[in-house]
C-alpha cells in the first residue's frame, strides 16, 4: 500500500514514520525548499512522549528534552494562581512532561525517517482527485503522484482540507503572541523546571525552560486580527507593557535578540466533525488546528500519526479505516481544542475588575477538577497501536 503525505511538519513527519513502521509506502511532500528546522520551544505532555516512545524516539527526546517538574500560573505580582505538578516517573508508569526546541524535535524525526527520497521539498499540492482505484495528487509545477492514500497534513491552512470541507475555516482568537528563544546565563534566577505563565492585565507571559540552559518565552495580548501596529511591536515596547511584572521577565526580554523573535496571531479551527472522505484523510492542524493554551497541537498531531497507521493497517478497506480513525480522534480533539481556547478566554482577561475577580477565583478551583480535565488529555491508550508499530516495526 502506498500513501502520499503532504506536508512535513510534525503530523506530517511522524505519520510518515508511523505508516513505515506499519509496513506502508509513505512518501512526503513538502511545499517548502527543505524541512524547516525553525520555530521556538513546544511542551509535550505525558500522551504526547508516550506517543513519542512508542514510535521508537524516546532516547531522541531525552536527548533533546527537558523534563518538567511543575506547571504554575502567576498573577503579574508572582503570587501563585495555581500550581500543578507534572506526573512523576519515579511514582508511576506514566512518563512526565517535557520541553523540548521546535527545531530539535524535527530534526530527530527527520533522522528518524532516513530523510534521502523518502521527503520531496520544494512540492507544493494543488488539487487531489479519488477515484475507486486510488488518488491522483497535483502539484504547482504541473506534476501529478498516484498513491492509495493522500493524507493531509498540510497544517491549518490546509489545501486538502479546502477541497474536501470548504466550509471550514480558521479563526482569529483575539490574541496575539511573540516568541523567542535565550540563552541564559549563571546571573538568571530561575528555577529550570518551572513552567510557568503570568496572567496578567498588560497581557499573558510564558516562561519555558528548555535543555542546554536556554529558555523559550512568549507574550500573548489581545489585539485586533493583522494589526499593522503589532507588526512593529519591539523587544523595547514589550519591556514596557511588561515593565510592572514580577522578576524573570525584564531580564528575559533584555537577554533577546529582536531579529530571533516569532509574531504570529493566534488562530484555531472550530472542531469539524469528519476528518476525511473516501481515501483522503486530514491529520494535525489540517484537522484540528488549536490554541496553543493547553500545549497540546502538536501532541495531537503526533496521537493522529499513531492512530491513523493502526487503522489504515488493520482494516481491510479505507471505509473502514476513515471510521475507526474518526472515531478515535475527532471527538477527543474537538474537546481539548474547545478546552483550550476556554483557557485563552480566562488568561487573556483584560482591565483591573475582571483580572482581580479571576486571580481571586482560580486559587479556588479544586485540585480534582483541574486534575480530571488533565487525566482527560494526558491519559490516552495508545497502546493498541504501539502494539501494532511495535509487532511490524524496527
Ligand atoms: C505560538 C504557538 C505555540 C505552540 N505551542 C505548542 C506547544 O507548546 N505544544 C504543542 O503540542 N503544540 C504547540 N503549538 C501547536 C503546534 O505548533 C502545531 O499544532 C503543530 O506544529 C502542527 O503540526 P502540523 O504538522 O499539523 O502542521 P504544520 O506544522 O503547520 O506543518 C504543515 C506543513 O505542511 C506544509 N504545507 C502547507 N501547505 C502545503 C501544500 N499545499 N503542499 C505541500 N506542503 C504544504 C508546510 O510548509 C508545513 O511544513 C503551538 C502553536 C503556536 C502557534
């Protein structure tokens, strides 16, 4: 069986390794020269290493990884909001959470594939058409592919997804965010594994603490959809608007270099209820692109490589495996998509009244609940398909 993956982000990369462990042909094609080792930092939680691990890339991600003992949310005074510790190894089976550069994970996965003619860059898909038989991809340079499968993992403004649900399309969430990357040196007082966020009512800060003594931060503020005047937003005007918030965060934004600095609106998909159509299939943030509030888009993307190589292996025919595919997953990212931006509404208060009542309340908030709506993302089985990788793969 041959499949055809567009796109070489995240989902696409580690569907393409899931799918050869599984014993599929799975060629990638990529819209960009090369694969871009690019970005800032990213959290992983529990679901997501283990997604990793069971594909064979935990040492890569020990390697790269850094573990995280405690999430914490702070008020911009840095008194704690509330504080959630990351499951331990040594006390159960779960793995922890870890922090890991956007660049390294990809390189890893990239290493993983044997990258040579298994990635095709500098393609860029246009148009797909099914038939009974199998699929017919169209690139921009007037090339056509065959495949039995064309999965689409062409992130959130996915082509694929354009043509097989028109009607779907991404949203504005209100905010804003940049982001970097620093070295930190001996004089900077932090505790490296920390996660935290201060909500704030200038804004909403992140402080990631990643391996090699670097730190990934970012800043969210609400803003209009492609304000030209965030566009020039400066390390300086940052310094500013973040000026009254507790220690790191002045010293992180100095430590920056404005040329490494990332500045994107923050957009999402509301959820969608198929995820494909025949012998096409969506995966990552073609299907379910989220707020990034919960960490969890590219967990999921990773989930959806593993679920989708178990079922497109198992069953007889695609109709079957589409049903069982979407039954694992569109529900489950449909909920955490829809947790996350609950989270980004509730961080991203604005004004003196609503700040207060909401730092007054959330200390409140019982561990339990919190803790239930975690177990929810965090405790996926996914053994059944690491069974499979693991009964055909390497
Ligand atoms: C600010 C921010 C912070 C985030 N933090 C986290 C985090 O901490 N943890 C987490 O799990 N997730 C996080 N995410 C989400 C995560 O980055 C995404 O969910 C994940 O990268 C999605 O991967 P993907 O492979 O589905 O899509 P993408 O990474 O978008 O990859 C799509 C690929 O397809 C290619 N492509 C597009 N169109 C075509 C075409 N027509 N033909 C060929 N190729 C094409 C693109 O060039 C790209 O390489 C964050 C996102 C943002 C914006």
């Amino acid at each position: 069986m041959k499949a055809i993956i567009i796109g070489a982000g995240i989902g696409g990369l580690t569907a393409a390794i899931a799918m050869r462990k599984a014993g599929i042909q799975a060629d990638l094609y990529e819209s960009k020269s090369e694969v871009r080792l690019n970005g800032a930092g990213l959290g992983l939680g529990p679901n997501a290493v283990k997604a990793l691990e069971l594909l064979g890339l935990g040492d890569a991600l020990q390697r790269a990884g850094m573990p995280v003992r405690q999430v914490q949310i702070l008020s911009q005074e840095g008194k704690v909001l509330s504080r959630m510790g990351a499951p331990d190894r040594s006390k159960n089976a779960d793995p922890e959470q870890v922090t890991v550069l956007r660049a390294d994970l990809l390189g890893f996965l990239v290493d993983a594939l044997g990258a040579g003619e298994a990635i095709h860059t500098g393609k860029t898909c246009v148009d797909f058409e099914q038939g009974e038989d199998g699929v017919t991809v169209k690139f921009e340079d007037g090339s056509t592919e065959e495949a039995d499968l064309l999965v689409g993992a062409d992130g959130i403004r996915s082509v694929v997804r354009g043509k097989l649900f028109p009607e779907a399309k991404p949203r504005y969430s209100g905010y804003t965010c940049w982001r970097t990357v620093v070295q930190a040196g001996s004089s900077l007082r932090y505790d490296r594994e920390l996660f935290t966020e201060t909500w704030g009512s200038n804004g909403r800060f992140g402080i990631v603490p990643l391996s090699d003594n670097r730190i990934y931060w970012f800043a969210c503020v609400n803003a209009p959809y492609n304000d030209p005047a965030m566009k020039r937003v400066t390390i300086a005007d940052l310094a500013k608007r973040f000026a009254g918030y507790h220690s790191p965060i002045s010293d992180l934004l100095e430590l920056s270099s404005q040329d490494a600095i990332l500045h994107h609106d923050i957009e999402y998909l509301p959820p969608i209820k198929r995820f494909g159509r025949g012998r096409v299939v969506l995966i990552g943030d073609a299907a379910h692109a989220m707020t990034p509030n919960m960490a969890q888009g590219a967990g999921q993307a990773i989930e959806d490589a593993l679920f989708l190589a178990e079922h497109v292996s198992r069953w007889p025919n695609f109709a079957s495996a589409l049903e069982g595919y979407e039954k694992d997953r569109v529900s489950r990212t449909g909920t955490i998509t829809r947790m996350s931006g609950r989270i980004g509404r509730m961080a991203q208060l604005e004004g003196r009244l609503p700040v207060a009542l909401r730092n007054a309340v959330l200390p409140l908030v019982p561990d339990a609940l919190m803790q239930r709506q975690l177990d929810y993302v965090y405790k996926v089985n996914l053994e059944r398909a690491g069974m499979l990788l693991g009964r055909s793969g390497s």
